[in-house]
C-alpha cells in the first residue's frame, strides 16, 4: 500500500465516518421507540411505560450529544482533504445538506429540551408531539444524508459545466435529484439497519437487567417492545435488499458483479452463501445456489448478469474485500431473523423468561454489537463496491482528493483524530455505563427532580 495523499486521505474520511455512524442508528432505533412507549404510557395510564420512556430518554441523550460532536469533523474534511470533489458536487451535494439541517437537525435538537426536560412542565399530549418530532427529525436527518450519497451512485438531473477551467455538476431538477433512483430504496434500507441497532441496544440492556434479576418488570416490557421491533425490521430487510440489487444491477453492474464475485457474464449465475474470490485467477469458490442470482435481480432462473470482464479492470472495486463484507452483512441480517422469531415465539409461549431460556437472554447482551457490524458493513460494501469512482461514471476517487495538501499533513490529522475519537468513545460508555448501573429507579436525581426540591424548598420558606 502507498501511503500517499488519496490512500490517507480515503483512511481518515473512513475512520471518521464508521465512527460517528456508531450513534445515529441508535437515535434513529431508541426515538421511534420512545414514541411507541410514550403512547403505551398515554394510552395504558400505566406507569412502567413512563418509567420505560424516561430512562430511555436519557440514553437517547447521551447518544445524540456525541453523535453530533463526534459528525461536525467530516465537514471540514470535505474542504481540507476533498476540494476538488467538492468543488464538483457542491451545487449539488449543498442542497440536501442545507436541507439536513434546516428541516431535520433543527426540528430534532429544537424539540429535544421539551423531551428532556418537559415531563410535569408540558400536558402530556405535547410532550409527546416533542417525542415525536425529535424521533421524525433523527429520520428526516437520516434521508437527506443518504439522498445526497446516492446521488453519487446514481447520479442524475444534472448538467455538467466548465466555470474558468474547473468542472461542475449542477442540478437540473431539484426533486428528481432527491428521488433519484436508488435514494428511496437505500434510505429504506438505512432506516431498516438504524431500527434493528436501536431495538438490540434496548434488548441488550434489558437482558442485562433480567439476568441480575434487577428491574425486572421494566426489563420485560422493555424487552418485548423492542423484540418486536427488531423482528419486524429484520423480516423487511431482505425484501428491501432485494429491490436495492436490482437498482444497483441496472445502475452499478460492476459493483453487484464484485458482491457475488462474479468474472464472467452469465445466466443461471450463482448466488454464493459464503465463500472466497481470487481476481488474480478470476474464481470465486464456496457454496452457492445455482441460479439464484439470476432468479433474484431479473425473476428469472435464466437472466444474464453481467461480470466483471465487461468492464475495464481498473474500474474493478477491491472485489474479495467487497465479497467478504457483503456476504457477513447478510449472514448477520439472516441471524437477526432467526433469533428475533425464535425469542418472539418463546415470548408468545411465555418461555422466554423462564430459567430453560436464560442462556438465549444472555446472548442478547453483548449481541447489541452485532447491528453496529451489520450496518457498518452495509455501508463499507456500498462505498468500497462503487470505488474507483467518488462519483459513478463522472468523477474518479483519486481526482478528487485536495492538490494542496500533503501527506505528513494528513499522517497527523489522523492520529489526533484517533486520539480524540477513542478519548470521546470512552467517554460515551462511561455515561452509559453510569446510567445502566443506575437504573430506571434512578430517575429521581435528574434535571427535574432538583427543580422541584428547589421548589419544594422554597414553599417551605415562604409565609402562610
């Protein structure tokens, strides 16, 4: 590997951004069920879903604040590391950015002090329009960051122009380029993952809960809300999967050709369990079904997907690299399936609490890394499989790396990063950590609690 300015360039743009994804997913998952317990709670009158709501709150809380920190970073490196790719997209990748943050950061960190702080200070009913508002925003936030990414690999509505020498893609129509064509499908998609890594952060913690034998009734209900979940979205993914391949067949063969590890152009082409790709000896070995491939992208046994060999091979992604990550996003989404329905059909039989099923309840806690890999996977087959192209067909990786920077530059720019992102990730488990270890009962040493001892205090003092 050379360690020029595009290599660390690409490593310091991925560091940051698997890292600061670690935390949207989860506020995307824990908001959509913060609304779903508060109207428990509404609904019910009861109040372990308020005790259930208002502790997840002040996860929900922590996650964001370090979610927000640890993503302002990448937009400096746009201008610092990518200024020429900037300088290219910028019309274009300005506009649902701006949008993100008008219509969705805004609505979600505007609404967050009432979901914080509004309990026994607003009725009931807007401090759960406040829960939903900051849930909707965390996916609207979601939408116009994966509309302005797949405008990349699909680009469309644009013209290019030639501004004193320098190339530039300009929109042509603003709404085809928000619903281009694989914007609606990956952002399903992305909002699937972000529902099933919220759910198994609750799963895990509430297994935690159940197998201490601590807060026990909170960790049930808990619990079976978010395996629900989990199970809904685990079931829809492979469905939504399938329509992204057949966007990414009609719009990035290459890239479909290197998830399968596909050389040559065939029918009845194979759809590979596990397995491993030489592109040096251009054979993919492993178990596959036969046809498979084929039958999901065209509905035909028989369709013909094109290989590797259509295209020049320095346009080839790093093809094991993208096989490997590919497939282990699948077999985690596959094991998602079938432990959310086994746990839900031990829910209805109402075995999954006993002593019998202690040990799949145990499995549950440290499963909650196993949708960060997932989702992070997704997004590295996507990014590595579209390579060698920053944007699909337009503009290559290594042409829109910045001219004006050198690598020792970047070599340092890194390191510190690294320094500060383990600084702040070590930070977040301790919080979360503290208010695990705390609990649900702990709620009275909040924010509100010290505002009515306050306000307890002086109605003592005052005159009768």
């Amino acid at each position: 590997m050379t360690w020029d300015v595009e290599t660390l360039s690409r490593i310091q743009f991925a560091f940051t951004i698997m890292f600061h994804y670690i935390f949207p997913p989860f506020s995307i998952g824990l908001g959509l069920l913060l609304v779903v317990n508060e109207s428990l709670f509404l609904i019910t009158k009861k109040k372990i879903y308020e005790k259930i709501t208002r502790f997840w709150i002040k996860i929900f809380a922590a996650n964001f604040s370090v979610g927000v920190a640890s993503g302002i970073v990448m937009e400096f490196e746009f201008g610092t590391n990518w200024s020429t790719y900037s300088r290219f997209v910028g019309d274009i990748f300005g506009s649902p950015l701006a949008a993100e943050g008008i219509f969705a950061f805004f609505l979600e960190s505007g609404f967050l002090a009432i979901l914080l702080f509004g309990w026994n200070r607003v009725k009931p009913g807007m401090h759960l329009f406040a829960t939903i508002m900051v849930a909707l925003g965390s996916m609207l936030s979601g939408f116009w960051i994966v509309v302005a990414n797949s405008w990349q690999q699909t680009p469309v509505a644009y013209e290019i122009v030639v501004d004193y020498g320098i190339r530039r893609a300009v929109i042509t129509d603003f709404w085809e380029m928000v619903f281009n064509p694989s914007s609606m499908v990956r952002f399903t998609h992305v909002i699937l993952g972000a529902w099933i890594q919220g759910a198994f952060l609750v799963l895990s913690v509430s297994a935690y809960y159940l197998i201490k034998q601590k807060h026990v009734e909170f960790a049930k209900k808990s619990f079976a809300i978010a395996l629900g979940l989990a199970a809904i979205a685990s079931l829809a993914q492979p469905f939504v999967g399938h329509e992204h391949a057949k966007v990414v067949r009609e719009w990035q063969p290459a890239k479909l050709a290197a998830f399968e590890g596909l050389y040559e152009t065939q029918t009845n082409a194979p759809l590979y369990l596990i397995g491993w790709t030489n592109p040096e000896t251009r054979e993919t070995s492993g178990i596959a079904i036969p046809g498979m491939l084929s039958f999901l992208v065209h509905g035909d046994f028989d369709g013909e997907v094109k290989g590797l060999e259509e295209f020049p091979e320095e346009d080839w992604p790093a093809v094991n690299g993208v096989f490997q990550s590919y497939h282990l996003m699948v077999a985690l989404g596959m094991l998602f399936i079938g432990a959310t329905l086994l746990s839900l059909f031990l829910l209805w039989r109402k075995k999954l609490f006993t002593p019998s099923w202690s040990w799949l309840i145990k499995l549950y806690i440290p499963a909650v890394a196993l949708p960060v890999m997932a989702n992070q996977l997704g997004w590295v087959s996507a990014e590595r499989g579209r390579q060698p192209w920053i944007v699909q067909g337009l503009l290559r990786t290594s042409e829109g790396v910045s001219k004006s920077i050198s690598a020792p530059e970047v070599m340092i720019s890194l390191i510190l990063f690294v320094l500060v992102y383990i600084l702040l990730f070590f930070v977040w488990l301790y919080v979360l950590d503290r208010e695990i270890k705390h609990g649900p009962d702990h709620l009275s040493s909040g924010v509100e609690a010290g505002f009515h001892k306050k306000s307890e205090r002086m109605d003592a003092i005052k005159p009768h």
